[in-house]
C-alpha cells in the first residue's frame, strides 16, 4: 500500500506543474540587471557580481529559499562570497560549459550541473535549477548546491584566513581580489625575492661542492652558468606556490600562470644558452691542448662556433614559439596555418627563402670546412684572415685591419683563394732585372744569408732558389722563389726584395745598363801581300746575269 502511495505521489508530481513562488522573499526585487534566463546567464552573472566585491547581488542568483526571508540577506552575501572562492579554487572554467538554451543541456531537463566536488567519500554536485517563479522560470544555484557551500568552503575555501583576518581585508575588491589578496601577492612576491635568492647560493654551494670531486673543469664552469637562471627558476616556483594558497579569480590566475610559464621557460632557455657557451669552450681548450694541429684547431673551431650558432638560435626560436603559444590567439593563428599548410607553406617558403638558404649554408660551411676561423684568404680580390664566422655572413680582417663582411653562401657559390688550406707553408717569388753580367751563383749564397739571419723568424727552410725566369732585350729577369706560412709570406717576400736590392746596389755593374755606344766591328785577318799606301785593290769583275 505504502509503494503505490509513493508512485501515486511521484506520478502526480509529474503530472501536475509546481505552484509559482516568490524566490528569494528576503532579498526583495532582484535589480533589472540580474539575467537568469539560461544557466549560463545566471553563472556569468553570478561570477561578474561576485568578483565585483557585490556579493548582495550574487546573492540573488542562489536559491535561498530554506532560510527564514529575515536571515536571507545576510546569510546569502556571505553564501555568495563563500561560494566564489570555492568556485575559483575548483572550478575555474566550467561556467563556460553551461547551456546558453533558455531549457538547459539536455534540452527538457530542470537543472544544468557545473561539476562535482568530493570532500572525503561524499560528492556534492553543483547544479544550477530551473525554478518556477511569479512570471515563469529562472535558473537560479540549486538549494541542495546551496546547502553545501559551508561545507566546501570548510575543505577548499582560505581556511584560516577567511575567518582569523580583519573584516575590512574582506572589503572592496579592486580588480576582482579583496585587500587580504593583494597583500598576499605582495608578500609573495616579496618572499619570493628573498628566498630565491638563498635557495639558489644554498643549490650552487651543494653543487660545487660535488663538482669539485671531479677531475675535469666542465662541470665547475656549469654551476657558475647556473647563477641567474637557478634565481629565475626558484622565484618562479615559488610566487606558483604562494599564489595557490590565496584563492586568485580566474582572470589573476591566468596572469598569474602565463606569468610563471613566461618565467620558467626564460630560465631554461637562459640556462640552455650559458650551458652551449660553457661546453664550447670547455671543448675547445681540451681539443687545444691536446692537438698539435693548428689547422685542426681552427677547423674545430669553426665548427663549434656555426654549431653553438645554430643551436642558440634553434633555442630563440623555440623559446619564442613557447612563450607565444601560451595566448589563444596565437594558438588559432598556428592552428589555421596548419590548416592551409600548402599555401601558407609556399609563402613561407619563398619569403624565408634567403634565411632558410643562409642557415644551409652556414650548417654545410661548418661540415665541409672550405674556410675556417683563423685562415688566410682572398676574396673579392681583398686578402685578409677570416675573424668570424657566423650563420649569415663571414667577418674578414684585411691587411689594414678593415673589416670586409661578406655573405656566407659566397663562400660556396663563388671561388676564392685561401691559402690556409692544404699544407702549412706557400711559395712566394720575387722578381728582380739584373744585367747579363751578373753572378747567378752569388746571388744564390747571398739569398741563402738572407734567409738564415734577417729572415729566420719567417723563412720554414724548405725552398730558396734563384733562376733566370726570363732573357729580355737589355737586362735579366730572374725570380727568387721563397717558401713561408701564409701569415708570414708577404713579410719574407717584402725582406728579400729589400736586402736583394740593398746587396745589387753595392754592386752597380749587376744593376741594368742601358748600352748606348756602336757596336765594334770585327777587321778581317791578313791574307796576302800587303799593298801600298794609296793603292787600291782591283775591283771584281762585273757579275754575269743568269739566262
């Protein structure tokens, strides 16, 4: 009998519409602003009103209908703020999930559910109601959601601050924080600047202490590289772990994680660079000390430093893409270029063209090596020392310490001399006109005088030869051929020419002479008798002309 009284009651309740009621009776009218026509409406409305610091407002979006109308205004400006709190803690973004339908989601249903909260073993939905009031039905937080929020704020509201600090730092919130929120954040960040740095002095001695039990100085050289970026790191950690206990709205928490974000990837992408900085280095000093080879040296360095130059900007480029991902119009901008990759790709394409060619280059520059930081070149007929070498262009020192810079891919489109490459010494002529008089073999002593006195310091001792390059009409071109390093040839080339000329000028007669007096010419030996004087010899006889 008891069973089909309930089913009698239960099927009456759905036949039959509730009666309309005065919601809220204590609070009176709510004001023309309040907008509870779809759930969404109502949180949204609920959220702003809160978060304005009018919490008497907010009140009229809770259905406070199990409280006597005399304790409704009061009790219901504190269920409202109570309610903010929990709402910002653990659930900060589920408003937008709500229904914008007049009938809520699904579609015939009288209430819209936000979430569920657990405290221990029990669950609390939190649900908003679709209420029959005088003039039709308002969505309104439900009476059993109501209910709840003193027991919610117990587990997830502030705790001992909502209930140990003044009233007046519950007052007024400017910016969506009440006054006890702003000077947390301010004793945070404060905090935060102090403790970062002691952790970071405390991390660094620990990690000194430990480096030092090792023999190689690579490990010394990254805990100072540490210094800054382990301060940036713990400040961020930090000021994250401080702002969790205060409760922030959902606009602060969103600053406040794209701020902590923002610092953590600077820190990493700091530390990244300081450490590709410190393992160059470390690897090029051992590599120095270790080889003999100078030209291996400098193709070491060479390819250390496009390397370091490639991976850093790789480490710019990502760090910028991180740190622009974090913003939703940036993520829709990256997700519509995917979309159009063809297009967008082939724009890309032939605007980056000349970037994505000079990055080529430098990466093929660093492996095969046709310059190498420290050579001797010849470009664009300038001859200088290749200085730099970067992922765009080439720094060349010339002769009279100007500076040429020259784009990278020229070094692998155009030909240019370097002298660098191959062996270690050059063969350096120096063209002298001596007369036809002159002893090629004291020339040849005193070039080798040269070579072992004034010229020891740039002469390697290989070649040293003096030989008649050329007979011209009045004089003889001889060239002497030297050999050097390339950083030293020009100056062995410049010292013999100067001491040649100083020894032939002590020797005018190997000097060239032009020769203006006739030539003698030669009298033809006696034959016969000798014929008086003024007597003439018979002529010859007239010669016959040939038939």
């Amino acid at each position: 009998m008891s069973r089909a009284l309930i089913g009698l009651c239960a099927l009456l309740s759905l036949v039959l519409p509730p009666t309309a009621r005065a919601l809220n009776a204590g609070l009176g009218e709510p004001p023309t602003t309040v907008d509870r026509q779809t759930p969404y409406a109502a949180a949204k409305g609920f959220s702003d009103a809160v978060h304005k610091g009018d919490y008497s407002l907010g009140a009229h979006y809770l259905d406070l209908d199990y409280l006597p109308p005399s304790e409704q205004k009061d009790k219901g400006a504190q269920l409202a703020r109570r309610l903010k709190f929990v709402l910002d803690h653990k659930l900060p973004l589920a408003l937008t999930s709500l229904s914008k339908e007049p009938e809520g989601d699904p579609a015939g249903t009288l209430y819209d559910q936000i979430g569920i909260l657990t405290v221990g073993e029990d669950a609390y939905p939190i649900r908003l109601a679709h209420v029959r009031v005088e003039g039709g039905r308002v969505w309104v937080f439900s009476e059993p959601t109501v209910r709840s929020i003193d027991r919610l704020y117990e587990e997830y509201g502030p705790g001992v601050f909502g209930e140990s600090l003044p009233p007046v730092l519950f007052e007024k919130p400017v910016l969506g924080l009440e006054p006890w929120q702003w000077l947390g954040l301010l004793a945070t960040v404060a905090g935060g600047l102090v403790l970062c740095v002691v952790l970071e002095r405390l991390s660094l001695a620990l990690a000194a202490r430990l480096a030092r039990w090792t023999r190689i100085t690579w490990d010394d050289a990254l805990v100072s590289a540490g210094r800054g970026p382990l301060r940036l790191l713990y400040f961020a950690l930090l000021v994250a772990l401080g702002t969790s206990l205060l409760l922030l709205s959902p606009t602060a928490q969103y600053v406040k994680n794209r701020l902590v974000t923002t610092l953590i990837i600077i820190s990493v992408a700091w530390f990244i660079l300081r450490f590709l900085r410190v393992t160059a280095l470390f690897v090029q000093e051992s590599m120095t000390k270790d080889s003999k080879d100078a030209r291996r040296s400098r193709g070491l360095h060479t390819q250390l430093v496009v390397l370091r130059s490639v991976f850093e900007a790789a480490t710019y480029l990502i760090s910028a893409a991180l740190l622009l991902m974090q913003f939703e119009t940036v993520r829709n901008v990256g997700v519509s270029l995917l979309a159009s990759a063809g297009i967008a790709g082939l724009v890309i394409g032939l605007a980056a063209q000349k970037s994505i060619s000079s990055l080529l280059a430098g990466i093929q520059l660093s492996i095969t090596q046709p310059i190498r930081i420290g050579d001797t070149v010849i470009v664009e007929n300038e001859w200088g020392t290749v200085e730099e070498i970067t992922l765009t262009y080439v720094v060349v020192r010339a002769w009279d310490e100007r500076r040429l810079v020259i784009p990278i891919a020229q070094f692998l489109d155009k030909p240019f001399q370097n002298w660098s490459k191959g062996g270690k010494s050059m063969l350096g002529p120096v063209k002298l006109l001596v007369d036809f008089t002159t002893d090629m073999e004291t020339l040849r002593t005193e070039l080798r005088r040269i070579l072992e006195n004034e010229g020891k310091a740039l002469w390697d001792g290989k070649v040293a030869t003096v030989v008649v390059e050329e007979v011209l009409d009045r004089t003889l071109q001889v060239r002497v051929l030297v050999s050097s390093t390339p950083e030293d040839l020009f100056d062995l080339r410049c010292l013999v020419r100067e001491k040649m000329m100083v020894y032939l000028r002590d020797r005018a007669e190997w000097l060239p002479i032009t020769r203006t007096e006739p030539r003698s010419t030669p009298q033809p030996a006696p034959t016969g008798e000798q014929k008086p004087a003024g007597e003439q010899a018979p002529s010859p006889p007239p010669a016959v002309p040939r038939a």
